[in-house]
C-alpha cells in the first residue's frame, strides 16, 4: 500500500529566493556564516485555495540539530550522498536517501545498507518504493506507516535530534502538530564526496484558504498556533538573527499588496519589518520578507494582507510523500544564505 498525504509546495520557497528583490549572497561552507538559522514559509495558491505552512530549523552544528545517535551518517556508503530526509505525517511516513555520482543498481545497494540503523533509530519500518534517476541525481525512496499520536512522536523526535535549548522558532513545532493535515521531516544535505552535514527539522502543514476577491489577512501567528515569535538566540550572528518569514502568493490573476504587521522595514532607520516585492514573472505575484534584523525582541502581530481572486480551479492533487520530499532538499542546503536589503 502506498502512503499518501497533502505535502507543501517547497518550491515556491526557492521562487522566492529566485524572483525577489532581496540580494543574496550565498557563502561556500568555507567562508565564516552563522551555524544556526531558523524560518519560516507560508506559500497561498489563489488557483487552488490551499495555503501551505512550514517552520523550519537547519544547522552546520551537531550539538544543535542533528539525525538520532543510532544513526551514522559519516559511513563509507554515504560519501556520495547529497541528501537524507526522513518524513512523518499520520498518513504515512517516508525516507529518502539523494545520490550523485553513483548509479540506479548501486544506489539502491548503498541506500539498503543504511536502512536498517535509519528504521531503529526512528522506530518505523520501510519499504523500498521507487529508485530513479533525475538530472543525474539518484532518488531511492522508501515508504512506510504513519504517526497517529503525531504531536508525542514530534516531541519524542526534538528531544533525539535538537539542543533542549533552542526555543526560539521550534517553539512553534508542537502548536503546529496539533493541524489534520501535519507533518514532520529530519534531514541532512551535503556535497558529494564530503561528510559536512547540513542538518535541519521541519514541521508543517496544509490547509483551505477562504475564496473570494478578499481582501484576503493571513494571521501568521494564527496559523503556527502560537501568541507570539521570538527568535533563538543561537540563530544571531554578529548581532543580527537569521531568523526570517517568508511569504508568497500564487495566483493566475493580478494580485495587491494592501498592508502588513509590523509595517515595512524603512532602511537605515528601521530594518525590523517586511519588504515587499512584486515579482514581474508568474507564478508568484507577491513576495514578502519578514526580518528580525537586530532586534530580537517578540512579535506578536505577524500579518499580511493583500487584494487578488481566490478561486480553486482544480483540485491540488494527492502527492506520495517523497515526491515532494526531494524539493525540500533547496531548503537545507549546503550553502546558506545571508540576507541584506539593497
């Protein structure tokens, strides 16, 4: 039997990095970065009147974010891995091990061996599903049952993988269990013939949005189910926090910025806030940015509201879990990004 749920669009995540007006500037491993980062996404689809949410933690550090000690990932048979994730909803749950350099047969030969310590330390069987093969890279996907009591499987999970401490944006990972449609991911990413992880954990969820011309609010702290956000204070770095919210609509139709809380960063005066843009190119039609900057002090008003025609034109299909999965490895990649407003 195959296990199936509702995934987020973690692609539109890169668009954003893609079309916005924010300049990035990507850091090799190499270069000094912060070695905690923590954000979150929230993705509305105007065509299919589904909104996606996910918060999400990443680290260069072991001692902060990290696969359960049952778990090796610096074994020979993962030099040429670029990517492990392991998912939970309570539908089903899935794992997924990324290769490059390697072919479809030895993948799966590699991916078998690993298998086993990735069952035991996470306390669920697998069933291999699908090997293929896209744009050189291998995905060996595995398959196997959900997680009914969701909310103490997450909790039991934090206390394997995450530093007891780090609060800030994990403190939204239980509130957001609590959702029909949750989910969980532990995953790792690195370059090919190295073994400098990128760890990171994820939770989200998906959910209908109101139809209409709007104007359409998106209560953000409403949707993590929490009274406020506070950043972590191991995501600052020389003073700032990496520590982000990102926003972005999808729509067929023209779509307007109306407000947002807190208001627009106002640079060099005010950098705590939002920066709006409007990309020129579909599919997305606004993007937002939410920044702590250097102010690590609470919100707790997290908005945006904008103008634009929600209307489902079709349903949003029904994913295999791991489908989905190989897009989030963008998420928690081996570079990491630092943002500056222009």
């Amino acid at each position: 039997m195959k296990y199936k749920i509702l995934m987020p669009l973690f692609m539109l995540l890169s668009a954003f990095l893609l079309t916005s007006g924010i300049r990035v500037q990507i850091l090799d491993a190499a270069e000094e970065e912060p070695s905690f980062a923590e954000s979150i996404s929230v993705t509305v689809n105007c065509t299919t009147a589904e909104l996606t949410i996910f918060s999400t933690v990443d680290s260069i550090d072991v001692s902060l974010v990290h696969f359960p000690s049952e778990v090796n990932l610096n074994r020979s048979e993962l030099i040429d891995a670029i990517s492990i994730i392991v998912a939970f909803s309570r539908s089903g749950s899935g794992f997924l091990i990324v290769f490059n350099n390697t072919d479809a047969a030895t993948a799966r030969s590699l991916a078998d061996t690993v298998k086993g310590s990735i069952e035991n330390a996470f306390n669920v069987g697998f069933t291999w599903n699908i090997t293929k093969i896209k744009n050189s890279y291998v995905y060996v996907e595995y398959i196997g049952p959900g997680k009914m009591d969701l909310t103490e499987y997450i909790s039991w999970l934090m206390e394997k993988c995450l530093a007891p401490d780090l609060k800030g944006f994990t403190l939204t990972f239980l509130p957001m269990s609590s959702e029909e449609k949750a989910f969980v991911e532990v995953g790792a990413t690195k370059e090919s013939g190295s073994f400098n992880w990128v760890y990171f954990m994820t939770v989200g969820y998906s959910t209908s949005t109101p139809v209409g011309t709007g104007p359409h609010k998106i209560d953000i702290l409403d949707l993590l189910n929490v009274e406020s956000l506070t950043p972590s204070n191991y995501a600052s770095y020389k003073g700032w926090f990496a520590s982000t919210v990102q926003f972005i609509v999808v729509s067929n139709e023209t779509v307007s910025f109306l407000s947002s809380e807190p208001g627009l960063v106002n640079p060099p005066t005010q950098l705590k806030g939002w920066l709006i843009n409007i990309p020129t190119q579909p599919p997305a039609q606004l993007i937002a940015q939410f920044s702590f900057a250097n102010d690590p002090t609470p919100v707790d008003r997290l908005s945006i509201t904008f103008s634009g025609l929600i209307i489902p034109e079709f349903t949003a299909p029904i994913q295999l879990i791991l489908l989905i999965l190989a897009i989030s490895v963008t998420l928690a990649a081996r570079k990491r990004l630092r943002v500056s407003f222009k």
